[in-house]
C-alpha cells in the first residue's frame, strides 16, 4: 500500500484548523497549546503561526528547538475514523514584515488588531523532520523531501 504524501497530507490539513503545538518547558515538562493553522495549507514540510513575542511559547522555543504538533480530524459523516498526524520537526522565529504578509489571513485580526504591525507579532515556523499517521485504516510515515524513505 503506498504511504501517504506531502501532497495527500496537505488535502487532509485543509480541514483541519487547529493542532497542539508541544514545546520543552525545562526540567522535563512538556507544555502544550492549541494553535491555529489559518488555513495555511499548502504544506511542504514547513508549519507558519503566528505569536506573541513576550508568549511562554517563544521563550521555550529559543531554550530548545524541536517541538511537535498533533492534528487530528473527527470521524467522518459515514464513521469512519478522523485522521491523526503527529509532526516533530524544529521551530525558528521569524521577525520579517514580508513573511508576515505571506502567511497573514483576515481572520488574524481578532488576535492581531494591527495586522502585520501588531507590536511584539512574531510569526513561529516548524520545518517537519518526521511526520507519522493514522487513518483507522492504514498508517505510515510520509516521505520528506532530502529523506532517505
């Protein structure tokens, strides 16, 4: 059965909004939060969202790298089971304006109210080193580019 890929995955992000987004909070805990993908979908490894400078999150990204998002989709209308996509992968901060507008949507605005000028926006990308799913009725690990798979 061929594994999923970078193309197959990005269909199954489209509909799915939000992940939870794992840092390394220090002293072995693991800290989590929902984060949103603003339907910036047309993935090719690399994972885009917006932040607050002064979060937690920012500060436990710049102590250690490597974090991890979890997606998961409900069953659909038929029951069969939701997909499940876990990404480990390394985050980087992104302060430029022209980034912002390249991954900025309307709907940002509730957080952001001055749009791309929002004092203290940050924008957080996670370029994926590994992704895994599950689909209920196969599994895998989807190929990415410069792999060996």
């Amino acid at each position: 059965m061929a594994s999923m890929t970078l193309e197959d995955l990005s269909s199954q992000l489209k509909k799915i909004d939000f992940c939870m987004l794992s840092t390394n909070a220090g002293s072995g805990r693991i800290s989590a939060r929902p984060m949103s993908n603003n339907g910036d979908v047309e993935y090719d490894g690399d994972s885009w969202f917006f932040s607050y400078e002064d979060s937690s999150k920012i500060t436990e990204i710049e102590g250690i790298d490597t974090v991890s998002l979890t997606f998961t989709a409900p069953p659909s209308l038929l029951g069969k089971p939701g997909i499940f996509i876990a990404v480990e992968g390394l985050a980087s901060l992104v302060r430029d304006k022209a980034a912002f507008q390249e991954h900025w949507v309307p709907d940002l605005e509730r957080w952001f109210p001055e749009g791309v000028n929002t004092p203290g926006i940050v924008l957080i990308k996670v370029s994926a080193s590994s992704i895994r799913y599950w689909d209920g009725e196969k599994n895998g690990e989807v190929a990415l580019p410069g792999s060996a798979s």
